[in-house]
C-alpha cells in the first residue's frame, strides 16, 4: 500500500501514483492535480440518458437504437440489455462490455436505464 500519496478521491484508491503535476489512480483511471486533495462539485460527472435520467457506474441500461459497430459488420441490436463499465468525459460518456461483440464505447443518447 502506497501511503506517500493522497488515496483516490473518488474510489479511495491507495494505488494512486503521480504523473508530472497530476495524480492518477490506476483502478477508476481518475485524474487530480497534485495539491487538489478533495473532489469538489465540478469534478463529479453527470452523465443522463436519453429520457434525461442520471447514470452511475455499475447500472444497468438498454439500447433505444440499432448502433453499427466501427471496424466490423455487427450491429448492437435495440433492446440489448448493457452494463455501464465505467461513465467517462468525451465523445463517447460510457464504457461498457456487450456480449457477443465486446468492448464498445456508446453515447448516452442511445441508451436509456432499466
């Protein structure tokens, strides 16, 4: 356990290690600068569905629209039942696994929550 850095403000992390001026926590990928200890309200991610309801890490939600998978000739089917891996700011707000294709990143705008 690494107790020379701060723990991870938004999974309690110990396994924090510093990167240049950042602190970076390798299991929820979170990034701080180094002398911000604690998350403040503009560093919580507010992800919502398409029916505007908020997403969390760890729920549950199903896809309002047939989405072409890049790079192959799969389609994620509408109805397909997902759950969020992990909610990130980009293009693409989630990190999911779906079965019988893989890994995807999907916009919040296609999935609506069970």
């Amino acid at each position: 356990m690494n107790t020379e850095f701060p723990p991870c403000p938004q999974c309690q992390s110990a396994f924090v290690y510093a990167d240049q001026e950042h602190y970076v926590c390798p299991e929820c990928g979170h990034e701080w600068n180094q002398g911000q200890e604690s998350t403040t309200e503009t560093d919580v991610l507010v992800v919502k569905d398409a029916n505007g309801n908020p997403l969390q890490e760890g729920d549950y939600v199903t896809l309002i629209k047939d989405l072409k998978v890049k790079g192959s000739s799969s389609v994620a089917k509408i109805g397909t039942k997902v759950k969020i891996n992990r909610l990130v700011d980009g293009d693409h707000d989630i990190d999911c696994k779906i079965e019988g294709i893989g890994p995807m990143m999907l916009k919040s705008e296609f999935v609506k929550k069970l």
